[in-house]
C-alpha cells in the first residue's frame, strides 16, 4: 500500500496514527516472502499471542528486522 492509500484507509476507517517508527529491514525479498504467505492462509486471531502486533513482527523480522513490542505481548521488543 502506498502512502495515498494507507492515508485513505485511515480515513475511511476512522483510525490515526499514534506513532511511526523506521525500522530497517535487511532482506526486503524475505519479508516480502513472508507477507504473502502469512495472507495465504487463514490467521487465527487469539488476542494474544496472535494478534496484530505479532502479524508485522513476523514479517519484519523475516527480512532480518530486530524489532518486537513488548507493550502489545508478542516476542522482542528492541526499540523504544
């Protein structure tokens, strides 16, 4: 999604953004892989540990991200 149209979905959607952190990915390929198969299949969402905040640190962390959010409870935080 570009910029256009996340600023779209937010709108539509009545969201805002609280926060945007830049994290470096290593091996865009990799996450990318890792975003498409995450999409192919049907994501169970239990609150935790499978919630939205997991859903991206997989897929950054796929292409070599060293990120997480402890305040949402899924794996390695390492950002502040």
């Amino acid at each position: 999604m570009n910029e256009k149209g996340y600023r779209c979905y937010l709108e539509e959607n009545n969201k805002r953004e609280v926060r945007r952190t830049y994290i470096p990915i290593k091996d865009l390929a990799a996450s990318d892989r890792k975003l498409e198969e995450l999409l192919s299949k049907e994501w169970m969402w239990f609150l935790l540990p499978n919630n939205c905040a997991n859903f991206a640190e997989e897929i950054l962390q796929a292409g070599g991200a060293n990120a997480g959010l402890y305040s949402n409870c899924p794996r390695l935080e390492t950002f502040r």
